[in-house]
C-alpha cells in the first residue's frame, strides 16, 4: 500500500541510494499513536532539515511496554501507513527493540532529531551521530499538544 514503508532488510540498500545521491539524512524516532498538530509541526521541522528524513517507529509491543497496557490506540500498520503519507516523510522503519540505536547505527544519518524534553547529549545514539560527523537538533514542542492529553480528553468526555 505505501512504498514509504522500508523493511529493516531492505534498509541498506535504502541509505546506500539516498547517500550515493548526496542526500542529508535527518533521522527521528516515536510512538506517533494519534498523529496529531504537535507531530505534524515537529516532523516537517525535522524534514526542513535535510533531504530525506526516516522516521523509526515504535513496534506495538514496544510502545506497550513504553506507554502501558491501554497503548497503542492505533496498530503499528496504521501509524506507519499514516506517517508514509505524510508528503515531507521519506521512510518508516519499524522497530521492536527498547531504544533505536540499531537503526541509528545502521543509517548514521546527518542530523538526528528529538523533541524538546530532551537534552541533545542525552539522545539515543548521540554519540554515534556526532563521533561519524553529524548533528543532534532538539526541536522544541508545540505547546498544548500531546497524544496523552487527546486520550484525557476524551475520558473526560465519557465520565
């Protein structure tokens, strides 16, 4: 359905076409469970900053041990055919394991983004992405949006 999506075996040749071509890859990881205007905003940031940008997105599993047993509210098919439709997205890879620093090391993108409640120097695979000679950019929130207030909100509707 959406060729955005890249499977972890095809991610290679994926990242050896992009860099062939000179492409800056800007790297971004999450849940994305209900795309909301918080997610739109800090992801077409993130895309301004280079000419390819792959989204990691949490497996189903992983967001369950991350967020609890009530999440995700939706499948990790939807979310990822979602962010594939997004114009300024270029691949979504899936992953399962706790932190993306597998992918990370496997796509050593030019810039690698997290939102504002993190410390540049405290990001999975810092280290990685600075010591082969890129960057760490924290983009800051857009205030007012979160997925854990849309689910708030809607409980409250239903007391």
């Amino acid at each position: 359905m959406n060729n955005k999506i890249i499977e972890r075996a095809n991610l290679a040749t994926s990242i050896a076409d992009w860099k062939k071509d000179r492409a800056k890859i800007v790297f971004t990881n999450g849940c994305f469970d209900i795309l909301h205007l918080g997610h739109i905003d800090y992801l077409s940031k993130a895309a301004s900053f280079g000419d390819v940008l792959i989204i990691g997105l949490n497996t189903d599993e992983s967001v369950k041990k991350l967020k609890g047993n009530g999440r995700p509210i939706n499948d990790e098919n939807s979310r990822a055919q979602i962010l594939g439709a997004l114009e300024f997205v270029d691949g979504v890879v899936l992953f399962n394991e706790e932190t993306p620093i597998s992918l990370i090391e496997a796509i050593t993108p030019d810039i690698l983004t997290k939102g504002g409640d993190y410390d540049a120097e405290d990001v999975v695979g810092y280290d990685h992405v600075i010591t082969s000679g890129g960057e760490v950019r924290i983009i800051k929130f857009l205030p007012g949006y979160s997925t854990s207030s849309i689910i708030q909100k809607i409980l409250n509707l239903n007391e």
